[in-house]
C-alpha cells in the first residue's frame, strides 16, 4: 500500500496546494473560482473528448463495465437514501449531505486514472462519468426537490462533461479521426487540466458546518469510502471484467465525492455549509480509500 500511496502522492500534493494557495492574498477565492470554471467548461471537457475520440473505449468495448458501474451507483443511492429512515436526523441536513455517498471528484477520477493506466484508463473513466453524471445528479436532486426535475434535465443537456464524452464516443463510433493540428492543443488542454483540476479542489476545501449531523454525515462517507468500493470489487468479479476495466471501476467506486455537492445544496436551499464540510473531509479520506484500494486490485 505504502507504493501505491506514494504512487499518487503527486496528485494529493496538488490538492494540498491549492489548499495553501487559496490562502495567499493574491490567489484568493476569487481567483480560483474562475480557474474552476475554465477547468470544469473547457480543459476537461478538452481532455475527455481527446481521449474518449481516440479509440482507448467505446460502449460496445465497455458493455460490462457500463452495468456494473451503473449497479454500484445505484446500490450507493439506495443505502444513502436509507437515511431518510432515521427519525432524529435533520431531513434538511439529510437531503443535502445525501448526495455526497454516490457523487464522485470527476478531476480526481481522471488524475488518478491517468497515473495508473494512462489514456486507457482515463478513456474508461470518461465512459464511467458518462454514466453516473445523469444517474447522480438525479438522484441528488430528487433527494432535495422533487419539483426540479425539469431542471435538473436541462442542465445534464449542457453539461459539458457529458457532452465531451458522448462527442468523443461519437466520433469514434463513426470511425473519424481529428484533424492533425487539432490533436496537440487537446493534448496540451488535457495535460493542463489534471494539475489545475487538482489545485481546485484544495482551493475549495470548507469544514465550516461539519458538526451538524455528524453521525449520519459519517454514514454518507462510509458509503462512499468503504461499501462502494467493496460493492465494486464483487461487481467486477461477477461481470468478469478484464483487469484494467475491474481497477477503474474500484478506483471510481473509491474517489471523494463530487465539490460540486455544495454548489447544488446551497442553489436548491439545502445545508451548504453542512455539505462542504462533508466534502472536505471525504477529500481527506480519498487519500486513504484511493491507495488503499489500488493496493487491493494490485495483481
């Protein structure tokens, strides 16, 4: 395990940067708030079509990898949702932090999957985030308003992770291949999004708010960080996924929830500062689940 921590000590590293950084008076929230919105809307969607457009994987390829990763998720929601039964809890608290059991760092995802795979495992990856961006993101929203619904369809549409994928997927379904002078600047966009994408999620880390609900924010993280993970390795064992295909998805099942939890908390009237709690110290764990799960799936 010690290797495979050491392994992705580069990544967290960033993270623990953008943890500092963020502190400076020159790079304060401000900053980093745009720098989230360029990674989110142009450098990973760039990284996500370049290697999805490329050949690494495609949804016949993945078949099995696309229902097991979509039975985890859905498994997760389930035991998350299961919190709602807890007659002393916050529903508000409930309803907020709910989302944070089954949502995933998609930055965090690729990075990693990048350092033990490369292009192939961030290509399967990419199929993965496909699926579990509609999938999370309704089961979220449902859990804090019934009634945006509507609202929530309109956003998958455009959102632009979803649309990189399903464009990349798309061209290598045809058979095209990207223009030569267009394959470098994707190349150099993907390679800038994992550092920054990293330093984003150490700029937003928030522990303000933690304390409310603490034991059912636990159960949360639990899910995410133990039970996916282990649910995960069963999943891969009964789809008979080829190695590489088996790693990603424990890998996947293993990561921090997403940072974008407290954006949507705090846009639909939830707990926000219960949630960004929760994210931070799911970030926290991440460094402990990701490497120890690798080790795990290590041959």
């Amino acid at each position: 395990m010690l290797h495979d921590a050491l392994l992705l000590l580069p990544d967290f590293t960033l993270i623990a940067l953008g943890l500092v950084l963020v502190r400076l008076p020159t790079l304060n929230r401000s900053v980093w708030d745009g720098v989230e919105r360029l990674v989110y809307f142009v450098l990973f969607p760039a990284l996500l079509f370049s290697t999805t457009s490329r050949g690494h994987a495609s949804l016949s390829d993945t078949r099995d990898l696309v229902m097991a990763g979509a039975a985890m998720l859905l498994i997760g929601i389930a035991l998350a949702y299961a919190a709602f039964w807890a007659r002393k809890a916050d529903r508000r608290c409930v309803a907020s932090g709910v989302q944070t059991a089954f949502r995933f760092n998609s930055y965090i995802a690729l990075a990693v999957a990048d350092r033990v795979g490369g292009a192939p495992a961030v290509s399967l990856v990419a199929v993965l985030i496909a699926v579990g961006v509609p999938l999370c993101n309704l089961a979220a929203v449902w859990a804090l308003a019934q009634h945006a619904q509507s609202n929530v369809w309109r956003e998958l549409l455009r959102n632009p992770l979803l649309i990189a994928t399903v464009a990349g997927l798309t061209v290598h379904a045809l058979g095209w291949s990207l223009p030569e002078p267009v394959v470098p600047v994707l190349d150099r966009l993907g390679q800038a999004s994992i550092a920054l994408g990293l330093m984003t999620v150490g700029a937003g880390l928030q522990w303000r708010g933690l304390h409310r609900e603490l034991p059912v924010g636990l159960w949360f993280l639990s899910i995410r960080h133990l039970l996916l993970p282990l649910v995960a390795m069963a999943l891969a064992w009964g789809f008979a996924l080829p190695p590489l295909q088996a790693l990603v998805l424990v890998l996947f099942a293993a990561m921090p929830t997403a940072s974008s939890a407290y954006v949507l908390a705090a846009r639909m009237g939830g707990d926000g500062p219960y949630v960004a709690g929760l994210v931070s110290l799911s970030t926290v764990l991440g460094a402990v689940s990701v490497p120890l799960f690798l080790a795990l799936m290590r041959p």
